[in-house]
C-alpha cells in the first residue's frame, strides 16, 4: 500500500470514531494527517462534507501553499491553514479540529482569560506529564472570522510538536507526531472540559441546608 493509501486510511479511521462520538456537528471540524515532508504534502478534510458519512472525496491532497496539489473538484477545508501552520512550524504528523458544545462553552466561560489551567487529574498523564498534582494550560484565542488573520494569530500558540488551541466560540485544534497522538490529546482535553463543565454544573445546584 502506497504512504498515500495508507495515510488516507489513518485519517478515515479517526474521522469515524470521531463521527460516532458526534463531534462534527453541521459538517463542521476538519482533519489533517501529513503524507510527505520534502515537499510538504497533506491530507485534508473536503470543505462542506458530511462527516458521519464514508465517501471517495472525503480528503484531499494539498501543497505547502494548503492548495490541492492534484486535480479535484473538492475545496480544502476553510481552516486548512491553521494545519499548514502546524507542519510548518513543527514535526507534527496529524491535526485533528472539532468544535464541540463543551469546548466552545468552555472557550467562552474563560476567553477573557485567555487561557484554562487544570491541575490534579489523573487524565493528564495522556499528555505525557507524570508528576503529582501536574498541571496543564491551552490557550483561547479570539475567532477571527478572516482566515489568514487568525491563522497568524494561532500560529504564535505552537509550541512543541504536540499541543493544542481553544478559539474562543468555534473549536478546539490539537496536533499530534501521529493520527494516534492527535487524537489522544483531543480526547484528554474534550475529557477535562466535560469534566469541568459537570463539576460547576453540580457546585451550582447545591443548595446550602437551612438549619432550624
């Protein structure tokens, strides 16, 4: 099987997990997975596809200008240059970005903060951080509704050939050396804001007991 072949495999794969959990709401959310370095080619979601659903045009190959670099009707995804700025700017093999209702509600309790740390959960081990009480931080960044502008600005966020951005009200992107990576660090972010959500859920409902 060609490198081709089997990085659109990859990448198919992780797009159908992904689906199953629902995290690609009104089509939204795209995936990359790097195919060649020397030239920077790459695999990336088709603009405007339903991704619940397995088709022959679900990715496209593109160049390290994010055009296609072959022949297709299909448009690259509209944020394809937030994965060009990833492998540009690292050794990173997959980015994966979905917007979910917890990490944009998480992207708006605290973008003015521009940041939320979490410290102490045991989940922060999938980031390869093994010390007690460890604590991890992502950054949220404004959504710029040009696509260049906020490329530029998120590109001042990477750091590591591993990482991940919250953009304040539209999704949460994570790279990875590897599809597995990738995902791996989705999972354990998207586990940390549905946790948080459901811990203030719950300190908000407590009512405070009336002595008599």
């Amino acid at each position: 099987m060609s490198q081709y072949a089997t990085k659109w495999t990859e990448l198919s794969e992780v797009k159908e997990e992904l689906a199953a959990r629902d995290w690609f709401y009104g089509t939204s959310g795209n995936l990359s997975i790097k195919v060649s370095d020397s030239p920077l080619r790459f695999l990336v979601s088709s603009s405007g596809k339903d991704k619940r659903k397995k088709t022959s045009e679900d990715f496209l190959l593109v160049d390290e200008l994010g055009k296609p670099a072959e022949a297709t009707a299909s448009k690259p995804s509209a944020e394809t240059l937030l994965h060009l700025e990833v492998y540009h700017r690292t050794k990173a093999g997959c980015s994966l970005h979905i917007h979910t209702i917890d990490n944009n509600v998480i992207s708006e309790l605290y973008g003015d903060h521009g940041e939320i740390r979490f410290k102490g959960q045991e989940i922060i081990k999938a980031f390869g951080i093994w010390e007690e009480d460890a604590e991890v931080r992502i950054p949220i960044i404004r959504n710029h509704a040009d696509i260049p502008t906020l490329a530029e600005e998120f590109s001042h966020f990477i750091d590591g050939d591993a990482g991940a951005v919250l953009i304040r009200n539209h999704g949460i992107t994570v790279w990875g050396k590897s599809a597995f990576e990738a995902k791996k660090q989705l999972e354990a972010w998207e586990f940390l804001f549905s946790y948080h959500l459901k811990l203030l859920s719950l300190k908000n409902s407590v009512q405070p007991k009336i002595s008599i």
